[in-house]
C-alpha cells in the first residue's frame, strides 16, 4: 500500500508540475503560395503561412467568437537581395502599427538566400490572458533553421520546411 500511493504521489506532482508544450511544431501546420499579389514596386516570391492545428484554450476568445482559438502567423518571401526593401516596409510597419509588443507584426528572418517578411500590422499569436506569443518561438526557429543554400528555389524550401512540419491538406 505505501508503494502504490508513493507511486500515485509522485505520478500526480509530476502531471502539476508539467508546462504544455506549447512551442512543439508538430501541432503546427504550414501552406505556401508560390504566387503572391503585391503593389509594391518589389514583390515577394512567394507567401508562407503557419496555422496551429492543435487550439489553445483562451477564454476570454472562446466566449467572444464561439470557437477555439488557433494561433496564425504568416510571412511574404522575398530574395536576400530585396534585404534593404525589406527593412524599410518592416520599420514602417512597425512605426505606424496601432498594435503593441506581442501583438505587433512587421517581423523580418533572414535565412541565407531568403528574407520573410510578416506584413501583418496586428498578430494573431498572443493570448488574450496571459500575453503569451505562441507563434514566433515556433516560426523563428523553424525559419531561421532551414538548411538553404544561394542556389535554393522555393520548392526547396518547401521541402526543408515539410521536414519538420505538415503542410495543410
């Protein structure tokens, strides 16, 4: 009997302790446009975005929309060689937002041969109750880690992506 309610003891301390895993990419999911509508005088090669699959309990969401909440993030792609465009419709983004801090997009990685470029001025990737960004941990480490080299096309990065995610159906 003391062996077995020790054992329940240390199995239910371990289950409070425990965080959810919320920067886990296999509940992320991922779909790339390789054409993209721009007015800019310089476009993007392509357009990436990454979906939640798994919901995140939100509350204050849930009983404002009556629905599950699943974070979002997506990014313009652009050439490595576009980097001082890039940085200035970033910056002006991020001036002229009317979101703050985590809320706020304008993001740039840059990954070798490719620079993504979030245009969003407002993020869905915060929680309403605890401010917490589910998406840039999640996003910045898959982007920022592809294997790519200066001879890289779209479809290769794809292909790297689809290595540590699943593209939606």
């Amino acid at each position: 009997m003391p062996k077995t309610l020790f054992i329940l003891l240390t199995l239910f301390l371990f289950s409070c302790d425990s965080k959810p895993d919320i920067n886990n990419p296999k509940h992320w999911t991922y779909e790339i446009d390789y054409e993209v509508e721009s007015r800019d005088s310089i476009k993007p090669i392509g357009r990436i975005e990454f979906r939640r699959i798994k919901s995140i309990k939100d509350k204050l969401r849930e009983e404002t929309y009556n629905e599950n909440w699943y974070p979002s993030m997506a990014f313009n792609i652009y050439s490595i060689s576009d980097l001082k465009h890039c940085e200035e419709i970033s910056r002006k983004m991020i001036m002229f937002s009317s979101c703050l801090d985590s809320h706020l997009g304008g993001d740039l990685i840059i990954n070798e041969s490719y620079i993504f470029y979030n245009d969003s001025g407002c993020l869905n990737c915060a929680g309403s109750e605890n401010d917490i960004d589910y998406c840039r941990p999640v996003t910045n480490k898959i982007l920022s880690e592809l294997n790519l080299t200066e001879n890289s096309t779209l479809k290769d990065l794809e292909k790297e992506i689809g290595k540590k995610l699943k593209r939606a159906k």
